[in-house]
C-alpha cells in the first residue's frame, strides 16, 4: 500500500493557504483507493463535495504523486511541485461549479 510518512504529510500541511485537517487527513488515507488514479478521482470529488481551496487540492495532489512516485529517492522535493493536469476552476471540462 502507498502511504507518506508523517514528515511529508507535515510538509504538505505547511503550505500557504491550505486547509491542514483536511490535507492531513486525505493523505493520511493516501493508498486506500489501491491507485493514483482511484486516489485522484477521491479527492476530486471530496474537493467539490467540501469546496476545498485550489492550494489544498494542490497539495493533496502533490502528496498523491509523492506516494505513488516509482523513484522517490531519486526525484525528491522535485516530486512535490509538479502538479498533474487537474480540471481546474474555468476550464470547459472542469468539475467545479460556474459562478
């Protein structure tokens, strides 16, 4: 199973404009879902169910990709910072609601 150890988690948790709780208790259930993607479409829908931040979804992204990194010796913080091509607010194909 995936998981973060909690040094991880805290740093993710640190991030500007996140919501803590709920980054940490999303990554604290990081490998459940049994992919990357299973984990993705998750929080997907638990970041519109809960109208989560853009920078809380971000971070919980960044912990998912860390999770599932094949080489996370290798790549280390370069992992955190790349963000995965997410429906984002104003796309056509977003899954957030137009205002």
């Amino acid at each position: 199973m995936h998981t973060l150890p909690a040094k991880d988690i805290a740093e993710f948790t640190s991030r500007q404009g996140v919501c803590k709780s709920d980054v940490k208790n999303f990554l604290n259930s990081v490998g459940q879902a049994g992919t990357e993607e299973g984990d993705l479409l998750s929080l997907y829908y638990d970041a519109r169910l809960y109208s989560w931040s853009i920078s809380t979804v971000w971070a919980i992204e960044a912990g998912i990709r860390l999770a599932y990194a094949d080489e996370v010796a290798n790549t280390g913080m370069q992992a955190i910072d790349k963000r995965i091509e997410t429906p984002l607010p104003g796309a056509h194909y977003s899954i957030w609601p137009q205002r």
